[in-house]
C-alpha cells in the first residue's frame, strides 16, 4: 500500500512522515522537558532571562511547527487528488486486465 501511495507522490508521503516524526518528538520533549526544566529552575534560582530565552526558544520551535503542519494541510489539497488519481487508475487498470 505505501509502494502504492508513493507511486503517486513520493515526496508528499515522506513530508508527511517526516513532519508526523518531529511533531510528535517535539511535543514530547514541550511537553514533558519543558515544565521539567522550567520547575528544576525555579528551584535552582535560574536567572529570569536564561527562563525567558529557553522558553521563548521553545515557543519559538513550536509555531515552525505549526508553519510545517500549514504548509502541509496548503500541500495536502495538491497531492491527495494526484494520488487518489493514480490509485484509481491503477486499480481500474488491474481490474480490467483480469476480467
């Protein structure tokens, strides 16, 4: 099935996988090591601006993710016709080569 779907556009299923990959790793670690690091600071008695610069970072990070998921929702109304186009083609082409 994915020889199938990268048949019909090999570089959007790799965008796609690439980009499912690294939203899923940077909400983990925005998640999860960001509130670490923001306590175990506090804690430590960090300076503010080192706090301010790692979160802002962070947040950075997080809307260049956001304009990935864009770029690939614009990408997507493109290359899911051409896919869908060539997966009906060929199944009508198998279809009518067995029957």
């Amino acid at each position: 099935m994915l020889k199938i779907l990268t048949h019909g556009s090999r570089g959007y299923v790799i965008y796609t996988f690439v980009k499912e990959i690294v939203e899923n790793v940077f909400w983990t670690v925005f998640s999860v090591y960001l509130t670490e690091w923001i306590y175990v600071s506090i804690e430590n008695k960090t300076p503010f601006t080192a706090l301010a610069a790692f979160v802002g970072a962070m947040c950075l990070g997080h809307v260049c993710i956001h304009i990935t998921a864009a770029v690939h929702h614009l990408c997507e109304k493109q290359f899911m016709s051409k896919m869908y186009q060539d997966f009906y083609k060929r199944v009508i082409r198998k279809s009518v080569l067995s029957a």
